[in-house]
RNA sequence: GCGCCUGUAGCUCAGCUGGAUAGAGCAACGGACUUCUAAUCCGUAGGUCGGUGGUUCGAGUCCACCCAGGCGCGCCA
C-alpha cells in the first residue's frame, strides 16, 4: 500500500541523510487541506542531525521519489511537516482488501496465539445484576473479542463469590422471609437483603420443602436454605448475562477453591516463603513486601480465611492453568485489592504486575436528568434486566462501551429510547442499513460485488476518498483499542464513520444531486461506488459485532410511531 | 490524613502515548428538504483544555504543587 511504500522511501533517505529511524509514524492530519498523509519526521530529527526542521523537510522533500506509490504530490509545511498528498487510485486502492477479507476485516495477529485469560463480572449470587454488572459485562466481553481479533487465544471466565459473608446474610435473609410465608415472626437481619427477589425465593423454597423448617434456625436449615438460594439466583444471573448476549467459557466457583483444597494449599505455598507471620491471634503475608501498603490478614483468628486467600488462590490458580496473561475487569471499588491480590501472586513467584486491571467507574441511570435508582424486583437499586428489556440490549451495549472505563457512565434514557440519529447506536445502524437498501435497489447480492473490473480510481469526490481512508483505519484502530483495552474508540470511530457514510448518501440524494448517487447511470462510477458501499457496509457490521451489537440489513419501523410524527411518549 | 480515578464548548464526551488553527454528538441560531423506503440535510456560532509553575523547537497530553468531585483505605467481598 501507499502508506508502506512511503514509509520505506522516507527510511531510506533518512539513512543517507544519517537520520535512521525505524519507527516513522505516518498519519493522516485531522485538516484535509493538509493533504493525504503527513510525517514530522524531520522535526523529531532536527536534534540529531542538528539542522532546523524546515531544512530538514525541504531536503527530504528533494530525495523522495515517489511516483510508484502513487503520491502526487509533496509538500514542507508548518514547522516542519511534511504533506503528501495521494492519487485516487492510490486511495481507493484500498478497498478490494476490504471485500476480500470481508468478515475478517480488521483482524490482525499481533497477539501471536498467545492465551489470555479475561475475567469479569463476578458478582455474589445474592441478587439480580445492576447497571454497573451490566456495564462489566458489554466491558469485558468487547475487550475480549478485541483480543481475539488481534490474534489472542482468549478465555472468558465468570468468578462467582459464592462463599463468605455475604453468602450467610442471604441465609438468613430467605430464611427470614420464609418463616414470614409459614406466619413466624422473624425479620431481616442487619446487613441482610431486602429486596421482594428474597420473597420470591423464600416462597419458592416453601412450595419445595413445605413447612419441615419451621423455626429451625439450625446450620443445616441455612445450609440447604444458602443452597437453594445460590442455585436460584446464579440461574437468574446466567439467565440475565444471556440474553445480554454475554458467553463465558468457565463459570469458576469460589467455593471450589475449599473442595479441592486449593485454599489450604495456598497456605501451605505462603508459610514456606517465610512472609507469613502471627499476629494477635491472626495469620498475616507481609503483603508490604511488594508495594502493598499494609499487611494482610490471611486467616482470622477463628482459623477461617478472608476473602484475600481464596482470592491469591484463584490467581495461581489461573497461572498454573498456563494463562500467564491475565486481565480482570473489577468496578473500580475494587481497586484496593489490586495490590494486595498482586502481591500474593507475587510472593509465590509469579511477576510483579499480574494480573493485569481494567477498573471502571460506577453507572448512574438518568430520565429527564434525575436519577432512576428504585426497582421493584431489587428495591434499592435498578437492575440490568429492567434496563435492557427498556431500551434493547444493542442500545444498552453500546451505551456502556461509548465511554472510557475510568471515566463516570451517564445513561440518559431519554437518549436510549430515542430511535432517531440522535442516538448514535442507530445512527450507525442506519448508515449500515442504508448501504443494503441500496444493494436491494440495485438488484445485487452483496457477495456478487467484485472490485476487479470497477474504476476504483473514480471515487475522486472529497467525501468518498475521506470515506475511503476511514475504512482503511479500521484495522489500526481495532488494534489499537485492544491494546489500551478501550472499546470506546471503536464506539468514537464507528460513530464519525456512520456520520461521514449519511453525509456522502444524502449528498447523493436523487431528487437533487443525481450524479452523486450510488446508483448513477454511469456504469463504470455505479460500480465503483457499489464497491466503496459494500466496503462500509463490512466496516460497520465487523464493529458492531465486534462489540455484541447487531447491524440489521433492515431497520424495522416501530408501528406505534407511524402516525405520530414528532413525539410519541411512552 | 494516605492511595487510585476524574476535571476539555451550555450538556454528554473524544483527543491516535509530545505535533499544525483543540474535535464529535446533542442543545442554540440561520437556511434548505421528503429520498438510493426508513424516524432529515447543509451551514454558523460556541474554549484562559480546573489553577499555578516547570521540562523543550512545540504541552490538553510529561513533571511538581494546589483546587473540586468520585471511590477506596476491616480479622467485609
């Protein structure tokens, strides 16, 4: 391509020069007027060859031939930029990759087979899921298709902590509320969990067992009750994660890490590092051995490990499974565990820096700009379920990914639910359903479009060589965003190219501007364009799915907006 | 008090690991328009990039200190 054979031209007169540089960086300018592709690299080499940078450019500008990359022009600008600009062809060169790779476009494989294991979500079953689950899911699942695509061998695994405390509040909890359906006394305890879901199990429980628990207290009784309850609520979690479309290849139980001794093993390996030490009464690893700020308690006084054994237990776990790359997607409330988890690991041997962490901040749900926290299955807060089944899991994924993770999430309902281009999810999708609208209208399969015989070199209008240049990004920025593990550009990205795509086809609006219709009589041009409009219809399709949303060939129309032409409600 | 994150247009946010005149989308204002079926399009305006100082040819981006907000600092997870 171009970009390449630039790049090769500029290494070698750079070497004359006696400037070798390996990494030139070559970019297209944000200002069209800049040209087609830009380089600063004789600004970043005026030290060393102790020359102005202006200098520098007009010199290399001399040297360069070009012509076989199809650059027509070359130009010294600003401080020391140097602009080139490109031939049609050379642009639109670009596109019969494009449709050759079709499905596969924007896959690279830098990742070089390596295994990676991603893990996310991992709530406590002791509720349905929240927003901010919600927000982890759409997180950890596009971050892992990222990798796949850049050539990772990805596992995506689900840690259920389905031991521990809070497990015991929501004993206690359904079993408060099933001695109320048997007509006891009994009340919720402190720290327990309030939400009518607690009733529905507790009445659950009493359809199975009937009243054999009646004012039994006894661990036992707990016991099956804290089962029943787990069984119940991890069903509807997978249930929820599943029609959010989010997979997992392993659902990994906290409290197998006890069964297979695991735990206990993990004490054994900390005792003979020498790190472990007693203190009033409890077991500590000098955790600030490794950066942690404080050392951590591992088992209690009563003998019972905190949640940071098991936690150390998981993460050998995974390095001895072979996943010597790890990445855990946690809500950054979490972030205090970072160093404490890494130190564990750390003082078993394994790296310094692993696992690796993707923190996001928390999910505030807005309608008409004020807070939505009530919900009737959970009570204090709103849950996935209700959010998705409101506004579509297409417009809930994006919603979640369209941010950075670090940064606060504000869903705006009112945004969600509306179903114009205001929304950028359908936006995008219109731009793609646009594309086989025309395909319709023209009659051919989108499969049957071939680049060969099209006079590429036509796509000459400025909207269609910027067209052009946005698909031939894509590779790059999916690469990109997985290796920041930020969804959100593909968002950034796909959401600038769809504006770019309804531009150029309402520039071609028959009924005023013919000749710039895809569907032009010209036939050399209708084809052209037909190629350049099945090259965006792959771009956006392999985003979208990229991230778990769908891109629809057809947009259905919402019957109950038909006759309603401004506001509907709801 | 200490640690992590955040602060960019009225609002919600990008900003390609230091590059040219800081960009989108809503909202605002000014014009067009009903299609290549599909809930519009084009244009305009809008900024001391939280503040101060520093590093250098060049800083929204890197460093230091401050201000504001969020989260965390348990023998809870």
């Amino acid at each position: 391509m171009a970009q390449e054979a630039i790049r090769r031209a500029l290494q070698a007169v750079l070497a004359e020069m006696g400037a070798p540089v390996e990494n030139i960086v070559l970019e297209r300018p944000r200002d069209p007027t800049h040209g087609d592709l830009a380089t600063n690299v004789a600004m970043t080499q005026a030290r060393t060859l102790g020359r102005a940078p202006r200098a520098i450019a007009e010199e290399i500008a001399r040297r360069l031939d070009l012509q076989a990359a199809g650059v027509t022009g070359v130009e010294v600008a600003g401080p020391g930029f140097l602009n080139f600009r490109l031939s049609h062809g050379s642009v639109a060169s670009a596109l019969p990759g494009i449709l050759e790779a079709d499905p596969s476009y924007g896959r690279s494989g830098t990742g070089a087979g390596e295994s990676v294991i991603v893990e996310w979500v991992s709530a406590n079953p002791t509720g349905p899921l929240h927003p901010g689950h919600g927000r982890q899911a759409a997180l950890g699942d596009a971050i892992s298709t990222l990798l796949e695509w850049t050539g990772w061998k990805v596992h995506r695994e689900y840690y259920y902590n389905d031991s521990g405390k809070q497990m015991e509040n929501l004993a206690w909890s359904v079993w408060a509320r099933y001695q109320q359906e048997l007509g006891e006394a009994a009340e919720i305890p402190e720290g327990g969990y309030q939400g009518e879901y607690v009733r529905e199990i507790a009445r659950a429980y009493r359809d199975e067992a009937g009243d054999a628990f009646r004012a039994d207290d006894s661990p036992a009784a707990l016991d099956r009750m804290r089962a029943f309850a787990v069984r119940l609520l991890r069903a509807e979690q997978d249930r929820d994660l599943g029609d959010f479309r989010v997979r997992f290849d392993h659902y990994f139980l906290e409290s197998s890490l006890y069964e297979t001794g695991a735990v206990e093993r993990t004490v054994e390996r900390l005792r003979e590092t020498g790190l472990v030490y007693e203190q009033d009464g409890a077991t500590w690893l000098k955790t600030t051995e490794f950066g942690d700020d404080k050392d951590r308690v591992m088992l209690r006084s009563d003998g019972t490990a905190t949640y940071f054994l098991p936690d150390v237990a998981y993460h050998m776990d995974k390095w001895d499974r072979g996943f010597h790359h790890a990445i855990n997607v946690q809500g950054s409330d979490h972030h205090g565990t970072v160093a404490r988890v890494r130190a564990g690991v750390q003082s078993l041997g394994v790296p310094a820096g692993y696992p690796e962490y993707v923190l996001h901040q928390m999910v505030r749900v807005e309608r008409e700009g004020r807070e939505l926290k009530f919900s009737k299955r959970a009570g204090s807060y709103l849950t996935l379920r209700e959010l998705f089944e409101e506004v579509g899991v297409d417009v809930t994924r994006y919603f979640f990914l369209m941010r950075k993770p670090e940064g606060h999430l504000v869903f705006d309902l009112d945004v969600a639910l509306d179903h114009s281009e205001k929304n950028p999810v359908y936006k995008i999708q219109y731009a793609h359903a646009r594309m086989h609208a025309i395909f319709r209208k023209a009659g051919v399969e989108p499969l049957a479009i071939r680049p060969q015989d099209a006079p590429l070199a036509r796509l000459s209008h400025e909207l269609e060589r910027d067209l052009v240049q946005r698909l031939a990004d894509f590779p790059q920025l999916v690469e990109k965003s997985a290796e920041l593990r930020a969804p959100h550009l593909v968002c950034d990205y796909l959401e600038q190219l769809a504006g770019a795509v309804n531009s150029w086809y309402h520039a071609g609006n028959p009924s005023r501007n013919p000749e710039m219709a895809v569907l032009v009589d010209d036939p050399g041009l209708r084809q052209a364009r037909l190629v350049l409009s099945r090259s965006i219809q792959i771009v956006l399709r392999n985003g979208l799915n990229l991230l778990g949303i769908t891109a629809p060939e057809r947009m259905e129309r919402d019957p109950d907006l038909e006759d309603e032409p401004s506001d509907a409600g709801s």
